[in-house]
C-alpha cells in the first residue's frame, strides 16, 4: 500500500511539475458519440468513472488470442469510450481528408459492433482526470488521445497500459509502428502509444515556381533534384541566396522585400537535421530505458548548420508571427517557405502565384530524406486498470484503427492534388514527406521533466534566439543535470513495471 501512495505522489510531481509545451489545440469539453454513421453531442459532462463495459467477444476474463484481421471481429455491443484532447476523434465534415477519418471510426464501429463515446478535453484536464482515475483504482476510459509531446508524462506517472501485454494486439504489423510510435515510445521494452496521422503534422518545403522560373531554373530542377536525391542544404542555400530581391527600392533587405526563405519554425528544422543525420537528443540503450545522447557529433553539427543557415542572411526573420510568414510567402515575399504540409490549404487560397511542394531538404552527405515528426503528432494511448475484457476489447478498436489510417492519406493526397496543389508531383513529394517521417525518442520524453527540456531542446532553442553563442558551453551546462533527470524517469518506469 505505502508503494502504491509512494507511486501516486510521483505521479502527481511528473504530471503537475513538468514543463509543458504551447499547443493550439484546446478543445470544448462536450460528449458525443458516433452510431449508425450520425453525429449526436450532449452537454451532459465529462465522467471519469471506468468504461468500456460492454459485453465484447472476449468473454468475462478477456482473451489470449491475437488479432489477424482486425475488421472481422465482434465485440458484441461493447461501448468503447475515448476521452480526447485532439483531432483524431474530432467530428467534422469540413473537408474531404476529415470525412475519411469519419468514415473509419464510423467503419470500425458497424464492423467491429462497437459504440464509441467521444468526449473532447483539453490537455490539463485530460491529464488530472486520468491521474485521478488511476488514483482511483479505475481507468478513466478506454482511449485517450494526446499530442506526442505529453506521452512521457503519463508513461513517468505509470498510468498506462503497455501495448505488449494487449493480447489482442498484433504490433508485428507494419501499420501498428506508423510514424515510428511504437518505437518512440518504448520504455523498458514498453510500448506505449501509436498514431494514426495523416501527415497534417509532416513538415515539407513550399516553393514559389514564378520566382524559380525569373532565376532561370526549368519548371522541373527541384522535382529532378528531389527524384535523383540532390534535393540536400547545400543545393537549398545556393539556390536560396540568387532569389534575394530588393522591391522596395529602400536600404536593406525588410519583410516587404523578396527573400530566399521563410521558415516557420527554426527550432523544427533542427530537429529534421537531427533525424536526418541519423542523431537524437535522446535515445533508447540496450535495455531499451532512456539514454543522454546531446553530446553526439551528429546532433551538434546538425543545429550548428541550422544556426548557420538560419542566420546568414538569406531567410526574412523580421516576422516574428508564423502566420505572417506564411502570409508573407503566399504574397510573393520568399521562394521557399519550410512549414507543416497542412498550411497548403491556407497558401493555396491566398497564394496567386503557382508553387510546389517538396520534401524537407537532406543533410550533405545523406542518402535519403528523413524528418523528425512534429511533436504535437496526435497519438492513442490506453489507460491502466481496464479488466482483461475492456482490455482485450480497446486493443480490437486501436488495432482496426490502425489498420485502416492509411486510406486516410490517400484521400487526402488526392483532395491536396485536386484542391491545392498545382502538379501531381507536389503529391508524390508530400506522400514521400510523410513516408520518412519518424517520431523521435526527445518529442516523447523531453517535456516530461523541465530539467530534460532545458537540457535537450532549450540549447538550441536559445541558440537560434541568440541567448548563447554555443550550443556545446550550454550542452555541458545542463549536461548533469538533464542525465540525472533521464535517471530519475527511468527508475521510475522500473518501479512502475514491478
């Protein structure tokens, strides 16, 4: 009992005292379920008792048997409730990619006779009402979905339920590990979350084809470089450098001039430098606990070129608002914008020039892309303390899920072709964006402790914001403090699993 007390009171320090990262994503606390291929809300409250008590294929005590064919199984009724703090579960019709995410849930639920309960939190209140749950002795509900970057506190807290005990699910297949989740998350062999994005969270480079074209580039030399692998920095400055304009006839290069790069957010570009260098800030030892990683020749030489890159001049830094640089960009201020994929739709809609799509740009010496996956990458986890049946039964709904996402980017990899973009080749590059994406150990677990963050991602946050002038006198600042931290969250995990 004193362990178990022991155990909360951590829980409630991880949850309460880590340092958590800005999201836009706040969404209204309403209740709503999905039946029958309809949408109906009820403003009836949130509840945080347990769930999931419907009368599923498995039997009282669950079963042993793994899934092979996730879409042909019946869970005979079983109500399957989803607390959410993201888009994953959010019902709309506002395009056609959101109405292929209806129509899965809605295809998992008449194929696998299930009711979903969705009830739409925000990250705080998601966070207090599944601690208080495991408190409890109850799990909360079924699913819960969060953003990647929070996975590591509930993982710390010891409040989920670790996938390789879910005998229902087969995480051998392919569409289980999508984005590299599975993997991230582990933790002492534990694996804790999977996505099932569509590629809204992949980052990827805009193009302005005008521009190119008055430099006297052929339509197609990005494309070509991107298909024979060239598409690298080195090739990305050179050509970035021969855009810059004056066009206002003043003194100096201001926003209301013609750039060679815009970027939404530096700190993200540095993080696909790290991925694609084959780095990271964190990663998984031979027991598969946590391990410091930040002094690695890969990661330093990849945010000191970003640095360098970010800071020589050719890229507009006076807009300080990441929409007014997409704004910028669709006005014809910058040849490239570096940006999440989902803003196509906002360029395209603002944008009177033509411009293209292609994947963000390889480290010099790489052979393939590779990008991290954006933290705030939308994930399901599952809550601990379910009974073998409610169990058995959530890793059936995850797993259908799971299986059936990729659909999902094919409606919108068609619905970009057809709405925003200008040429089929923007789609091929956007799918092989999404294709190299990969969920990285730092994203899951930096933010679960401040002492983790400041020594992981604040050096290079506060390098390109000019607050230190090396990354590597910082590194070694908060070196020992950021190793005990990542010790602390490992023996935590160990207590939690025994």
């Amino acid at each position: 009992m004193k362990k178990r007390v022991l155990a909360l009171i951590i829980a409630v320090f991880l949850i309460f005292g880590c340092c958590g990262c800005n999201d836009t994503t706040v969404a209204t606390e309403t209740e709503s379920w999905v039946e029958g291929g309809e949408t109906t809300t009820d403003k009836s409250g949130s509840g945080t008792g347990n769930s999931g008590s419907g009368t599923g294929n498995s039997g009282s005590g669950g079963s042993n048997t793994t899934i092979t064919e996730p879409m042909k199984v019946d869970l005979k009724g079983a109500t399957i409730t989803i607390y959410s703090a993201t888009e994953l579960f959010k019902l709309s019709d506002s395009s056609k990619t959101q109405k292929s995410k209806n129509d899965i849930l809605n295809s998992v639920q008449k194929s696998l006779n299930c009711k979903f309960v969705i009830k739409e939190v925000d990250h705080e209140k998601l966070k207090t009402l599944t601690l208080s749950s495991a408190a409890s002795g109850k799990a909360l509900c079924n699913i819960i979905s969060t953003n990647m970057q929070y996975v590591g506190t509930y993982v710390a807290a010891g409040v989920l339920t670790d996938f390789t005990r879910v005998s229902s699910m087969d995480l051998s297949q392919k569409y289980m590990n999508r984005l590299n989740m599975l993997e991230a998350t582990e933790l002492g062999g534990a694996k804790y979350a999977v996505t099932s994005e569509n590629g809204s969270r992949t980052w990827g480079t805009f193009y302005n084809k005008r521009i190119l074209k008055e430099l006297g580039y052929s339509e197609n030399y990005l494309y070509d470089l991107v298909d024979s692998k060239k598409w690298n920095y080195s090739a990305a400055r050179e050509i970035g450098k021969k855009a810059m304009k004056d066009l206002d006839g003043k003194s100096g290069m201001s926003k209301d001039d013609q750039w060679g790069f815009l970027w939404v957010d530096p700190s993200m570009m540095t993080s696909h430098a790290i991925a694609n260098s084959g780095g990271a800030l964190i990663k998984h030892s031979k027991d598969k606990y946590l391990e410091y990683n930040m002094t690695d020749s890969r990661v330093i030489s990849s945010i000191n070129l970003i640095n360098e890159f970010y800071k020589e001049g050719t890229t507009c830094r006076s807009i300080s608002n990441y929409a007014d640089r997409i704004s910028a960009f669709a006005a014809g201020h910058s040849l490239f914008l570096f940006s999440n994929l989902y803003y196509a739709g906002t360029i395209s809609g603002k944008m009177s020039d033509d411009f293209g799509v292609l994947p963000i740009p390889m480290v010099d010496g790489r052979s393939d892309y590779a990008s991290a996956l954006d933290w705030n990458a939308e994930v399901m986890m599952m809550p601990a303390g379910q009974s073998g049946k409610d169990q058995y039964n959530t890793g059936a709904v995850i797993q259908a899920i799971m299986s059936q996402c990729d659909k999902n980017v094919e409606v919108m990899k068609s619905e970009y072709n057809n709405r925003y973009f200008c040429d089929k080749q923007s789609g091929k590059n956007m799918v092989l964006a999404i294709e190299q994406d990969k969920g990285m150990v730092e994203a899951v677990y930096s933010s679960t402790n401040d002492d983790v963050l400041a020594g992981t991602y604040r050096p290079f946050w506060d390098l390109h914001d000019g607050k230190i002038s090396s990354v590597v006198t910082q590194i070694d600042a908060t070196k020992s403090t950021t190793i005990k931290a990542i010790q602390e969250i490992n023996a935590n995990a160990k207590k939690n699993k025994s």
